[in-house]
C-alpha cells in the first residue's frame, strides 16, 4: 500500500542512511573475503602438487565459492548505493512536501495533518479579503481544491520515489550463470534508474509488438515514468534497451497509431506514454558538465544512429492509409515525438536543426523534397504531425528562447547562415501535387502547407525577446528579482538588427515578401522593443544609424530600414496593430508626463514629446495608407484590416509599458480607438496618395486631442487652451501638427516598391 500524507510527514528517514552504510561495509567485508579465498584458498588447492578427478572436482566448487563471495560483494554495494540513493531522494522528496504545506499554511490554510486536505481559515486573513471569500463560496472552494491537489501531487511524487526503489530493491536480472542458482546477484544495479529501465523498456515492447498493457501493468508503466523520465540512467538504458533512436521513433509510431486511428478511446493514455518517452529523450539527450566525458560519448552515438534513422522510412498510419501508402522520415516522426516533451539541451536542438538541414539542403548534399508528402497537414487534419521537421525544431527551440538566440545569433558565422538559408534559399515547398490519372503522373508544383514557417517564426520571436511566444512575459529573473521584458541582451539585439535588415532588404523590392505566417511574430518582437522603435521612427530622418543611440537597448537600425519592415509587416493588420498599439502607448506615457508648467511655457521637454509624437504617429499612419491604398477592399477584408479598429482597448498583446490609471488609459484610447477606426472607414476605390491626404487631415486630431487631454487635467483652463499666445498654441501644437505632417509625407521613401 502506498505511503499516506500523515507517514510521509512522520517516519524518520535515517535509517536507510545508517542501513545504506551498513550494507556498504558489509560489500567491502564480502570483498575482502573474496580476495582472501582468492588469493590463500583457491590458489592453494590448484597448486601442482595435487592431481586427479578430485582436483578437477575441487576446482569447480572453488570457482563457484568464489563467484558468490564476489556476489554477495557486488551486491552488498549495490543495495548500500540503491538505500544512499532512496535515502537521499525520499529525503528531497519529503522536504518538498512539508515545503507545500508551509505555503499552504502561509496562503491562510488549515492543513489536515491526516490527509493534507486543505481548508480556507477565513479568520486569519483581512476582513475585507475574508468577506469576499464568504461570498464567492465557489472561488473558495477552487482556491482549497488547488492548494490540496499541490499537496497531493507532491505526496504521490514521494509515492511513485519509494515504490521505485522498492522495485529496483526487489529487481533480479540476469547474472549470467554465475555463482549458486539461487545465491547472491551481482548483476543487482546500484541506480534505481538503471534498475528499472529495463522493466519499463519491456512494456513499451509489449504495445509496439501489438500488444495491450493491463490496468496494473498501465499503471506500473506511468509510475516507472513518472519517478525515472528526468533520471539519466534510466533514459540512457531505456532508448538503448528499445533500440536507439530507430526503437524510439518505431514506439512513437505505434503510439500514435493507436492514439489518433486504431484506440482513439484511449488517446490520453497513449498520449501519456508519447511524452513521457520524449521527456526520457530529452534528458537521455542532455550534456551535464557534471558527467561530461560520458554524456559526449552516448550523446555522439545517438545523434550518429539518429542521423541514419532520421532519413529512414517508417510505416505511419497519419500519411499512409487512405493516403496512398506513404511513409514518414524518421526526423518527421522524431520532431513530432520532441514537440509533446519539454527541457531538450541547447546543444541537441542546434544540432538535430543543422542535421536536418543537412538532409535537405542540395548546397550540403541533402535532397530539398526529402519531407514532401501528397497532401497537407496543418489544422484539424494533422495538425500534431511535424511533416517539416525543420519548421517543427525550431518551434520546439522557441520554448527555449535562450537556445533560439543562440541558433540565429550573427555573431557568430553558423547563425548568420542560417537565417540566410532559410529566409532566400529554402525549399519550403513541401507539399507535392502529382497527380495520377490512370497510370501516368501529372506533375503539379509543389506548395507550402498552411503552416509554414508557424515554427520559424516563433523561434525568431524568441530569438529577439528571450521570451516564449504566446505566453505572459517573463518579469522576473532567475533569482526572484524583478526584470523588465524590454531589456534585452546584447545577443537578442544581435538577431533583432539582423532580422529587421534582412527581411527590410526584401520588402524594399516587394512590399508583401515577407511571408505571412511570420509577420504577427515580427511584430510581437517590435512591441518588446517599444522605447527603442520609438527613438528610431520617432526622428525626422537626418541622421546615421550610427549617431543614433536608443534606449535602452541601443538598436543600430535606420528609420528607412525600420519603416521599410514595418510596412511589410503591415501586410496582416492585426501586425500592424500590435506595433501601432505598442507605440501609441508609449506616446501616452510621455504625453501623461509633461505637467502644467511644461504646457503654459512650452518647455524643451514639451517640444520633445511633440516631436517624436508627431513623427511616429505620421510614419506608421504612412504606413496604413500605403497598405490600404495598395490592396483595396479584397485583400483588406482577408487580412481583417477592416476590423483591426473596430474596438476601443489597447490591442498590443506584449510592450513592457504598465498602463496605470484612468488618465493614460484614456489617453491610449484615443490614440487607439474610435477616432483611429474612423480612418479605416470608407477606403474603398481610394488610392495611396488620396488616403494620405485623408490621414494628414483626419489622423493629426488623435494626438492633438491626447496633448489637449493631458494639459487640462494638468490644471489648464479651456481659455489658456485657446491662447494662441501661450506655448501650448505656438509651440507644442504646432510642433506635434508640423511633425505629424512631415512624417506622414517623408515616410513615403521608406516603404518600397512593388516589384
């Protein structure tokens, strides 16, 4: 029976200390009479003077004699090393409960000492926090349920700790005939994780031979998983023991047979066994200085199998079937095992991403249809399925934004490369259009499938903001202290420089080269940059990117260059929102700073702000016009650029800027909401030039309405408001009217030509 919260909080773990060491001593007895009967016993009885039957008789016994003493050695050592192990583990594991329940206990929570089950304690909390919890009877119960299953997780991670060491305790492998039939084993491992791979190892066997687990044999497979998938021993014999990386991508086959087409009612389950055996890669996968002479030597062997398996055909049920027979390539069905996993080393992903390359690039030898299939896989219909397993590793690299930086990094000669290999040399065609008609092949072009680059895309944005795409910004480092998401790394900055250049060059020579599914993580990178991008399009234009020092991260990118990518990102409106958003808000944090005194007198800081106001807001409402004007009303419904005004709340998903209070919000809203969605009204039959016009007129009342909103809540009166005389009038409308003006009919250099 498994060991309960109350047992786990009161037995004393010393004794498997006291018993490890014991048995360590005995193991180093059983040597010494091991070498004694070696040396002094053994030795004697075989020397010359005796011949005979009774010799040979003799000598036999003496072999197995020995054999035992040096079982009963290896053993004794095997057992102290596996009670060292429980004694040291079950003792974290232990911590980290009594750890749960202390903050249980600080979150206001009565912990049950019999079951851990635990329950809001409403008379040690502030009363108005308390009252609210009397109320919401069913915010209470979420908030005990979620503290009571972090207790109980914690508990079965004791639970699945001990029951591993009791099997690997219990474990009797083969020792190869030595010794008595039934004497001491030592073959008996002194790691639990080594001990039991081999058990769990046969059970994936039994399901990849056709076979089905029983409830028990399911549930000793997931708790094996569950205690072992981080532990190197157990990883590194278990893919050794199903076969290497071959065994591995077979299993993962099987399982996704079984969990999408053949036992689709027992998809969790074999879902499950799918990611814990890509967990168990990537640590098998992991190079630890700790260990790192023998981490180089299975890890140089893995990827050597993987690089042939990688490029072997498999039997697959998501391509073949109804599909035409086909098979996938072991790096298509590996990538997809990869993306159910998490925590892959750095080292491994660059190098399975410049493998896979090497399969497919013509300039390395590769063969760019290698991944082609006959139909697509995106969405619904396969969505799960790594067809370009390219694509798919670099998505798996963004989770990883510290690897993803790396891998495109300029500095060094590789990272250059790669993102110029796959932004202008790749062959992203991986969908192949032959048809048969009778017995001959049509051929058709090949075409991307619908989500190509999804991945590429996603490891770019984490490249240039060391974030995950997607998730909440990270605030905090490390150590607890906070961070702001909108300082970057001089690497980080690297990639931005980089990419922004390159795909700039492209747009230049056609406004909609760069490619879709990238463009809103080009923007996403841009909004965590928001006091950089304003420093650069926030400028009239006259100067260097080299005179040019933005803050705080010091971006060396032209205006043109930055306008010229802005513009191709533009192409999807939901992108250009998100960087029209992400600078609206910080022309509201600076328009909400300047105060009465800067308003009446028109101060060098006033004047300022108006500039780099005025010239940001005309720079990208250029932008919109040149978009709007190019593709008219098809094209701007499809790209819902007809929508991406249509509410009133900041629509930026990432900037690093805290609104706070009503004041700048109002401020952002009106840069953002119903006078910026009445520009988008009444496009139709429009060109550029005319929209332009309509912006120089109709977009410069957005920020004169935040000035204007600003100066009266700083204590200006509507007359003062009026007075052309004072610096409000003269200087600080006519600056940010002047800027605005300039920049929407400036921008116009900086954002291409069609080709």
């Amino acid at each position: 029976m498994a060991v309960d919260y109350e047992t786990i909080l009161s037995t004393d773990l010393s004794g498997l200390a006291k018993a490890a060491s014991a048995w360590k001593k005995m193991g180093k007895r059983f040597g010494e009479l091991h070498d004694d009967y070696r040396d002094h016993v053994k030795a004697a009885v075989e020397a010359d003077s005796w011949r005979g039957e009774s010799v040979l008789a003799y000598k036999s016994q003496a072999q197995t004699t020995l054999e035992e003493y040096a079982g009963a050695r290896d053993e004794a050592r095997a057992v102290g090393a596996l009670l060292e192990e429980a004694h040291r583990t079950l003792t974290d594991r232990r911590d980290a409960v009594i750890g749960k329940r202390d903050e249980a206990v600080e979150a206001y929570m009565d912990v049950d000492p019999h079951s851990g089950r635990c329950t809001l304690n409403l008379g040690r909390m502030d009363e108005e926090r308390a009252e609210f919890y009397r109320r919401d009877q069913l915010a209470r119960g979420e908030l005990e349920e979620s503290w009571t299953n972090a207790i109980r997780n914690a508990v079965r991670d004791v639970q699945d700790a001990d029951e591993n060491f009791r099997r690997a305790l219990m474990a009797n492998p083969d020792d190869g005939g030595r010794g008595l039939a039934d004497g001491f084993n030592p073959a008996l491992k002194g790691d639990a994780g080594e001990a039991n791979a081999v058990r769990a190892g046969e059970l994936y066997e039994k399901i990849r031979n056709g076979g089905k687990l029983s409830g028990a044999e399911r549930e000793e497979l997931a708790s094996l998983m569950r205690a072992n998938e981080a532990d190197t021993e157990f990883s590194r014999t278990f893919v050794t023991s199903v076969g290497g990386p071959d065994g591995v991508i077979r299993m993962h086959n099987e399982l996704t047979d079984r969990a999408y087409y053949d036992e689709p009612g027992q998809k969790k389950h074999y879902q499950g066994l799918d990611r814990h055996l890509a967990n168990v890669v990537a640590t098998a996968t992991t190079v630890d200085d700790k260990d790192e002479a023998g981490d180089r030597k299975f890890y140089g062997q893995w990827r050597e199998e993987l690089r042939k398996a990688g490029v072997e055909k498999y039997d697959a049920e998501v391509v073949g079937g109804e599909y035409g027979g086909q098979q996938v390539r072991g790096y298509q069905a590996m990538v997809t095992l990869m993306q159910n996993g998490d925590g892959y080393d750095p080292e491994f992903l660059h190098d399975l991403a410049d493998d896979i390359r090497a399969a497919e690039d013509p300039a390395k030898g590769g063969d760019p249809d290698i991944w082609d299939l006959n139909r697509g896989y995106a969405g619904e219909r396969g969505g799960w399925f790594a067809n370009d397993p390219y694509d798919g590793v670099l998505g798996i690299m963004s989770k990883s934004p510290d690897a993803a930086t790396a891998y495109f990094d300029p500095a060094s000669k590789l990272g250059g490369d790669r993102l110029d290999y796959l932004q202008k040399e790749r062959d992203w065609n991986i969908v192949d259009n032959a048809e048969i008609h009778g017995n001959v092949e049509v051929s058709r072009p090949d075409t991307e499938d619908t989500d190509s680059r999804t991945g590429f895309g996603a490891a770019l944005e984490a490249a240039m903001t060391g974030q995950v795409p997607g998730e909440e910004p990270v605030t905090t480092d490390e150590n607890g202290n906070k961070k702001d998401p909108t300082h970057h790394t001089e690497a980080q900055v690297r990639v931005l420089e980089q990419v922004v250049t390159s795909y700039a060059d492209i747009a230049a020579v056609d406004k909609s080269a760069i490619p879709e599914n990238i463009r809103q993580n080009m923007a996403n990178a841009l909004a965590y940059y928001p006091n950089d991008v304003h420093d650069i399009i926030g400028k009239d234009g006259n100067f260097s990117s080299k005179e040019l020092s933005t803050q705080p991260n010091d971006v060396d990118v032209h205006r043109e260059t930055m306008l010229r990518f802005i513009r191709g990102v533009a192409e999807d409106g939901g992108a250009f929102r998100t960087i029209h958003d992400s600078q609206m808000e910080i022309i509201a944090h600076d328009v909400s700073s300047l105060r009465e005194e800067d308003f009446r007198r028109g101060t060098a800081k006033a004047e300022g702000v108006a500039q780099m106001s005025g010239q940001t807001m005309g720079a990208l409402d250029h932008v919109r016009a040149d978009v709007l004007g190019s593709h008219r009303d098809d094209v701007i419904s499809q790209n819902n650029w007809n929508k991406v005004y249509s509410y009133h709340t900041l629509g930026a998903p990432v900037t690093g800027i805290p609104v706070v209070g009503d004041v700048l919000q109002r401020l952002v809203d009106i840069g953002t909401g119903q006078l910026a969605e009445g520009l988008n009204n009444e496009v139709s039959d429009k060109a550029t030039e005319e929209l332009i016009q309509q912006y120089r007129r109709d977009g410069y009342p957005r920020l004169e309405s935040m000035i204007q909103r600003q100066a009266a809540q700083s204590g200006m009166s509507d007359e003062e408001l009026g007075d052309g005389r004072l610096g409000f009038q003269r200087v600080i409308l006519a600056m940010a009217k002047h800027e605005y003006s300039a920049a929407i009919h400036d921008s116009q250099g900086s954002t291409g030509t069609n080709s």
